[in-house]
C-alpha cells in the first residue's frame, strides 16, 4: 500500500478545485494560504525523510547497525503517519 499524508490529500483537493475554478488565483485568501502551509509542511516532511534515509545510508556504510535500526524506526514511524 502507498500511503498518502493529509497534507498530499489537500493539496490533491485544492489543486482540482482551482483546475475546476480557472487557476489558484479563483481559490478563497484562506485557500491560498492553506495551500502555502501545506507546502511547507510538505517540504519538511520530504526534508526529514530524506535525511533519515541519508543517514541510513551512513550508518550502514560505517557498520552501525544499532544507529540504522534506530534511524529505519523513526523513518517507519514517520511512513505510519501515512495514511
């Protein structure tokens, strides 16, 4: 199963409503800003994820496997919240 964060789920919302409306600048002030919070929030999970998986990758070249399992838990903890 591919999970999908509430934020994606929004973002997926409001973009066919602006499609439907003629563009993002048809979609209410309070849209619009929802839409830049989603985004942020977006980028800051696509941050830490990719960091975490970095960091993965440097644990297992260096042969630390008790610092990869506990960066693969928060990255499996961080996927849960997919949904």
């Amino acid at each position: 199963m591919i999970g999908i964060h509430s934020v994606h789920r929004r973002l997926a919302e409001l973009t066919e409503k602006a499609e439907r409306l003629g563009g993002y600048n048809q979609l209410s002030l309070l849209e619009q800003l929802d839409i830049t919070h989603c985004m942020k929030v977006n980028a800051k999970l696509v941050r830490r994820i990719d960091e975490l998986k970095q960091l993965s990758f440097i644990a297992y070249e260096a042969n630390d496997t008790e610092w990869q399992h506990e960066l693969c838990k928060e990255l499996d903890a961080l996927e849960a919240n997919l949904a």
